[in-house]
C-alpha cells in the first residue's frame, strides 16, 4: 500500500493506512463497512482521531469513541511549515502529560466553542478557537517557528494558525470564499518559505462533492 500522507508529522497518516486497508477488503467484497465498525476495529490497534467519519469530529483520541459529529468545512486552506523530525504518535499518547485543571476547563470551553462555530461555520472564530489551542500546546509539543507564523497570520490578515498536536507542523488557515484570497495565499507562502521547513497547502474536504461518501451512510 502506497500514501501520500507524510509519516510521523500528526497527519493520521497510520490511522489513515488502517481505514483505507479496512474499506478496500469491505469494497472488494461489495460490503458496506461503516464508521463504527471500522472504529471498533482500531480499538484494539492504536489511538485515532475520529478521520473515519466524512468530515468534521471532536473525539476522544485515546478511547477510540466520537463525541460529536460536526459536519464539513470546505473552502478551508492552511499553508503548512513542517519543522522537521518526526513524533511517534503511539509513544506520544503512552507517556502521560499533566494538565492543570484551569486548562482542561479552558479545553472545555474551547470545544464547546469550535464545536458550535463549526456547525454555524463562523470561520474567523475557527480560527482564534485554533490559534488558543495552539499556543496552549507548546507547553506540551513546543512548536519553534509558531510565534513567526502567528506574525505571519496578523500581517497577512488570515483567519488562524492550527498544528498538529502530536506531531511536527504548524499551518496557517485562510478562507478560500473571502474576495482576496489569491493574493493571501500567495503572499502567505512568500513569508512561510523565507522560514526553515517543508511547505505544503492542504484543504478542506466538502463531503457534498465526494460522490463516494455520498452513497454511502458513514456517519
């Protein structure tokens, strides 16, 4: 099996091997296999993040349990600064990381925050919602170049910056629907590559427009 998705950097590039391997068989024995299937499975393999459902979860990584399915964010572009290395998520996930309650009770909020905003698709609250996770995550995985990026976002006006908790990137989120966006993607990937990593763009998947999951009930 072949991907595209770059391993050790927080991508779900394991989890994803694991639910495409699980809908190939399902696929080539004409099954419908949905997502909780699916999920059971994974249990008793590795932490997941919930990418087995078509769009948007909030979900307990460790538990292999969703909490909420919020739907689809398309239009959503983040140019990503990959800082290098790589983190083992499974080691990661084993080693217990201390928590004050003042910030689990700011996670708290935080998610009742975005798990709102998302429904609504209010995309500049996304953004800072994404950008106080962030910064709450360097005392965990300090990411080196995030304070440039979050200068980056500012100047160029952009909705956010997001990383990868348990692993290597930082990415900047612009709005694909906003009249300028050309030019705040272009200049964005301008002052993110003055800066030592690998860029890379990715964007938000429409589930509206995948005719796969469209036929198929997952959530």
């Amino acid at each position: 099996m072949k991907s595209d998705i770059k391993v050790g950097k927080g991508l779900s590039s394991s989890t994803a091997d694991l639910i495409a391997a699980a809908r190939a068989v399902a696929d080539f024995y004409n099954m419908n296999l949905s997502s909780d299937v699916i999920e059971d499975i994974l249990k008793s393999i590795e932490p997941s993040d919930g990418i087995m459902y078509p769009g948007v979860t909030s979900y307990y990584h460790k538990k292999i349990e969703k909490i909420d399915y919020l739907g689809c964010l398309p239009g959503l572009a983040i140019v990503s600064l990959d800082e290098g290395g790589i983190v083992d998520t499974i080691e990661y996930n084993q080693k217990e990381k201390e928590f004050l309650q003042s910030e689990k009770e700011i996670y708290k909020v935080l998610l009742s925050e975005l798990t709102y905003n998302i429904k609504i698709k209010n995309y500049r609250k996304i953004g800072e919602i994404a950008t106080r996770s962030s910064l709450m995550n360097q005392n965990h995985n300090y990411k080196k170049n995030l304070y440039k990026l979050l200068d980056i976002c500012k100047k160029v006006e952009c909705l956010g910056v997001v990383t990868t908790h348990s692993g290597t990137c930082i990415g900047i989120m612009i709005n694909q629907f906003c009249d300028d966006y050309q030019e705040k993607i272009k200049l964005t990937k301008e002052k993110v590559s003055e800066l030592n990593g690998i860029i890379d763009v990715y964007y938000s998947w429409d589930l509206q427009s995948d005719e796969y999951f469209r036929k198929i009930n997952y959530i």
